[in-house]
C-alpha cells in the first residue's frame, strides 16, 4: 500500500477543497492514486449534498453585483444562520449574482448550469455542500438591464434591495434603496399593488367593521348606515395603500416628504424595485430540543 504523505493530502485538498481527514480516507481508498482519490471524493461529496438536499434553508444571505448598467439581486440559503456567515459561503453568493448579470440565466436551473472556475456553478454548490455539510439552495434572482442607473442597498447580508431609476444624484438611488429596506413597500404605486393583498386588507377591514357593529348593538348603539360603513372600509383601503406603495411613503430621511415628493425635488423617477429578504415565506422547522433528548434515551435504553 502506497504510503499517504501529509503533501498529498494537501494537493489533493487544494484540488477538492474537501475536509483533510475526507482526502485522506479517500487517497487511502485509491492506494495514493491522486485522480482516483479525487473522483472518489467527487462521488462521496456529491452523496452529502443529495443526503442534505431534503433538509429547509430557511437562513441565508442576499447578494447584489452591479456592472454599468446591469446588475443582479440573489437570494441563496442555508440551513443555519452560522453557515450564512461563512467566508466560501458568501463567495458563492457574490459567484451567483455576477453569473445572473453576466449570462442572463431564464431560471435557477440554468444558473447551475453555467460555467464558474472550470466547473458549473452547480459542482462549486454541491463541494461546498460536501465541504460544510449542509443544504445550500440558490432560491431566487432578478436580473436588470437597463438604459438608465441601478443602486443597491444591503442591509447585513439579509435584507436586498437593487432600484432602477434615472437622475443625475446618484444618493438618490442609493437614499431609495436603503428607505426601501426600512420600509418594505410592496409595489412602486397604488396602483401596482397586488389585487390579492388589496382584498386581504378589505377583508381585515370588513371583519374589524362587523365586529365593531356587534359591540355597539351590545351597548344599545345605533348602527351605522351602509353608505358610511362603505367609506369606512374604502378609506381602510385608502390608508393601506399609502402605507404599501413606495411613492406614497413618507422619506425615511424627511418624513415631511412623500418619496413622490422627494424624486420630484431632485428630477428623479424610479422606474422599478426588488426587495429580498432571506427566507420570506419560507416555513421554518422549529426544533423540540426537549424532546429530542428525551427520543434521544429512549432509543439508548432500548
């Protein structure tokens, strides 16, 4: 048997960017063949990654990468919020937003596939994945491509935000984002706001309405008259879509101005937005420490 020297180990390291003791079970399996050892790492690699891919990404981090006029928003997750603070981690993310803006991927499928370092950026996924041990999922992208300037704003590394907008202030761009960031609008104007979470607030208002008609019939109070509960719930309406449509915000920066009104002072228009925030939506798995430790001895006693 071929004697595995501490040299081999690190070439063969530097190659796979594998864990020391995984090199060297594998150069111990291949008696010291370098391109066997390293196919067999490729194969026990790639089983930790399909091994962690059932597991929820819920933590993670999002990526921004602006070149001129093109530029890309990335969201890619992770298990634990530790991995999300790791160096390789946030390299890849960074990796991930730069291919989107240069290659224009139509969809998460075909970001993998593309070419990153001699490999795909899928092989870089699945070693890092072999590497740490745990699920990494790219989840999200937007790409922009526009005639007029980007801004980004990061806040940490969770929260994402890239404007498309035109005026000659480039704070302003940058001042957008970051209000956009604080205060999470939902679509540029009123009108942009998604239907269905326009008939969620109406229906929030309604049931608040009823609810409030009940107590004042309890208390031998009038009731209100259709026309007046109609403005009631019209200007609930009316509220929720000043307090969701970035135009209609007040400037985090100047709360005596509207966003509208601030663009407007400085001959900008924005023309579109992407916010991320990491693991929006996603349902998180809530651990029973408790209970596992008790599952944990009772499996022991068995």
């Amino acid at each position: 048997m071929a004697a595995i020297t501490a040299a081999m180990v690190g070439e063969l390291r530097a190659k796979t960017d594998a864990p020391m003791m995984e090199c060297k079970k594998a150069l111990t399996e291949a008696d010291g063949d370098m391109a066997r050892a390293e196919e067999i790492l490729r194969v026990k690699l790639g089983g930790k990654a399909s091994k962690a891919s059932s597991r929820i990404t819920a933590e993670g981090v999002v990526a921004t990468y602006i070149a001129g006029n093109v530029g890309a928003l990335v969201e890619i997750n992770s298990e634990t919020d530790f991995v999300a603070k790791n160096d390789d981690f946030l390299a890849m993310a960074n990796l991930a937003a730069k291919l989107v803006a240069e290659h224009n991927p139509a969809d998460v499928a075909a970001l993998a596939a593309l070419p990153a370092d001699g490999k795909t950026f899928d092989d870089v996924r699945t070693a890092l994945i072999g590497k740490i041990g745990e699920n990494m999922t790219v989840r999200r992208f937007q790409r922009f491509d526009t005639t007029g300037k980007l801004a980004s704003y990061l806040h940490g590394t969770r929260i994402g935000v890239m404007v498309e907008y035109e005026g000659a202030d480039e704070q302003v761009g940058k001042d957008v984002a970051m209000h956009i960031a604080a205060m999470k609008p939902v679509a540029l104007s009123a009108e942009q706001v998604p239907a269905e979470l326009i008939e969620k607030e109406r229906s929030v208002a309604e049931l608040k309405a009823k609810e409030d008609a009940e107590k004042a019939a309890a208390e031998g109070k009038p009731a209100q008259s259709p026309e007046i509960l109609a403005k009631r719930l019209e200007g609930s309406v009316q509220k929720y879509l000043k307090e969701v449509s970035l135009l209609n915000q007040a400037f985090v920066k100047n709360d005596k101005q509207s966003i509208e009104q601030m663009l407007k002072a400085t001959n900008t228009t924005v023309k579109a937005f992407t916010m991320y925030v990491v693991g929006e939506g996603i349902e998180k798995k809530v651990d029973d420490f408790a209970a596992e430790v008790a599952a944990q001895m009772a499996a022991n006693k068995q």
